[in-house]
C-alpha cells in the first residue's frame, strides 16, 4: 500500500486543452500509457480554471480554441504566479515559423505538429518536464553539494552575478576572439553561443555550443592566458559579464564552491573527450549523426533542428559538402526533412540506430 501510495504521489499529471474530442482521447490514451495521469478541457475557459485550481506538471494546448485561442490562455496562464513557471507546449496543425516565433516569444516551451511522428508528444512532455525539473537560476546547486560553507558561497555568488550588467549580443556578432585577453566569465542567460577555432584552410571547427544557464569561459577562469578560441553568437543572445577576479576571490573565501565548479569543469571535460573520440575513430556518417542527435535533445520545436550547413560542418569536423551528400541521404532514406537551414527529424529511433 505505500509503495502505491508513493507511486501516485509521485505520478505527474498533464493538462490538456483541446476542442477536437476524438483528439482529446487519443491524446490522454498515449500519456497514460506512458504512466501520466491527464486532466482534460474542451475549451479555453475550463482549461485556464483547470491550470489555475489543479497546477499541473505542463500543458498540452491546440492553438485553435474558441473565445480565447491557445495564445490567450498562455498569456493569461503566464501572468499568473501560481501557473507562471508550469512548461507549456502548443500542438498545433500547421506549425509554419512565424507561428513557432510567435508562441515561443509569448514564453512557450515546445511546439508539436499534429499528426504525431512516433512516440514525438511523449518526448516532448517528458523532456519539458525534466528540463523544468534541472531548471535554476546557475547551473549549480545547494543540494549537491554538503559542505558546511557552501550556503552562504552559493548566495553571495547569486549576489554577485545580480549585481552584475545584461548585455545583449546579436546574432553572428563576436563576444570574444582567439588571441584577446578577458577579464570577464560569461554566464548565458538565453540564445545560443559556438565557440570555434579556424583550420589553416580557413574552415570552421566549432569547439563547443552553449545553451541558457552555462558558464563561459570557466576553463580560462584561473588562468592570465588569451582566449584559444573565439566566441559567437548563433542567436540573439543575453549573458552576464561577470569579473574574473570577483569570481576567484568568492572561491577564495568560500572553499565550498570550488566543488561546485570543478564539477561543472569535469562535466565539459568529458564532453570533449568524447568528441575527441568521434573525430578520432568514427566515420563521418556517424559524426554527423551523434551532432544530430545531441542538437534534437534541446530542439524547440522537438525534432526541429535550426542550423546552417556550415555550422553543422563545424560541430561534426567534416567539409560541408560531405555533410550535403549525408543529408541528402538521410532525407531520401525518410530519416529527416529538409527546409533551408530547417531539419525536421522524421525517424529519431532510425538515427540513433545508425549512431549506435
């Protein structure tokens, strides 16, 4: 009995709002299959009661609803504090970029294309809930780490990044290049930043991809060297510049948050390595594909891939033209799709097949 009582405890409940019943039902079989339990709403109005009284894990909502559409009740849902940090993603019929742009600038998490392809809604709910789950506001934290100092680090450290300035970079602008010196580490607060070393051919080697709530810089951070890479934005980006000499004395001070760090250090560490390795030994078909792979884990839409051939020449080490004639490939074997600089992934398990 209490392992059962445990189990509902812990289960997660989505809410779903949509008009179409069959839908509807088709929609709550698939998540209670996957042992969700699922609350429904016909229209807006029940959907924004059910969100405010239930507070579920997220919610589902059809973009098309009567009186208030799916924006609406989002932008209702957002100001409410109770439902404001509750992940939300659209379904949708038609998900064309201007409406993708639209709803993730009204503060939506994932947008899914009706029909479904695969096992797609189920990723996606359970990845919005583990991603809202990691979420803080620094990629540390309190609850890993039980050193005695390490509360009073953790709040003089989030002091010191608040009183810190937000600059904004652009798009395809540098924030640092090889050669400079910086007195800055850089915490991304949104957008996207590569960091890259140029081959003597001129080609791009991108060293590495940050996503929001990462350092930057983190490996120089104790070290007087100049950059051994430069740094750009792939999308409009915010960070925090944060002194370098403000940082090393905060850990001076309070030991406890070394462990913090060296942590975050091991975790990149290892992430190169295992780059190291791709590039060392695998075929470029296999290179491409773990770069595929990696960049769908955080895809918003899921399974929607936004980069350029270049870019993704640069994360796998191979020459663009390869990574056409790979694509081309997976296209024509219904792995992916294929819009300008836009891959839809059509057969996840099918790539990660080939990766494997």
């Amino acid at each position: 009995m209490n392992d059962l009582l445990q189990l509902l405890t812990n289960m997660k409940n989505i809410l779903i709002i949509e008009n179409d019943l069959d839908l509807l039902g088709k929609y709550s079989d698939v998540l209670k299959k996957s042992g969700y339990e699922v609350i429904t709403a016909l229209n807006s109005e029940t959907g924004i009661n059910l969100a405010l009284n239930k507070l579920p894990s997220l919610i589902l909502c059809n973009t098309v609803l009567s009186n208030i559409d799916g924006f609406g009740v989002l932008s209702i849902l957002s100001k409410n504090p109770s439902t404001t940090k509750i992940p939300f993603v659209f379904l949708n019929a038609l998900s064309t970029p201007d409406i993708v742009k639209k709803g993730i600038a009204c503060g939506a998490d994932d947008f899914v294309t009706k029909p479904f392809q695969g096992d797609q809604l189920v990723r996606s709910v359970e990845g919005r809930i583990n991603k809202n789950k990691k979420q803080t506001s620094l990629p540390i934290s309190e609850a890993n780490n039980n050193h005695p100092d390490n509360g009073t680090g953790l709040e003089k450290l989030f002091d010191l990044i608040s009183q810190c300035k937000i600059r904004l970079i652009k798009k395809k602008q540098t924030l640092y290049y090889e050669s400079d010196h910086s007195q800055w580490l850089y915490l991304l607060i949104e957008g996207c930043i590569k960091t890259l070393k140029l081959t003597d051919d001129g080609r791009q080697m991108i060293t590495g991809l940050y996503k929001p709530n990462s350092f930057i810089g983190l490996d120089t951070l104790f070290l007087d060297d100049p950059w051994l890479e430069s740094a750009e934005a792939t999308q409009d980006s915010s960070l925090y510049f944060i002194s370098k000499s403000a940082i090393i004395d905060l850990l001076n001070e309070h030991v406890g948050l070394n462990q913090q760090f060296i942590k975050i250090l091991s975790a990149n560490l290892r992430e190169k390595k295992d780059q190291l390795v791709e590039l060392a030994y695998e075929s470029v078909r296999k290179r491409l594909t773990q770069v595929l792979v990696r960049l769908n884990k955080d895809a918003v839409p899921i399974d929607q891939i936004d980069i350029c051939r270049d870019e993704l020449a640069g994360l796998a080490g191979i020459a663009t033209e390869t990574v056409s004639r790979i694509l081309t490939d997976f296209k024509e074997r219904g792995l992916i799709e294929r819009y300008g600089s836009q891959i839809q992934i059509i057969d996840l398990g099918g790539l990660i097949k080939m990766k494997s």
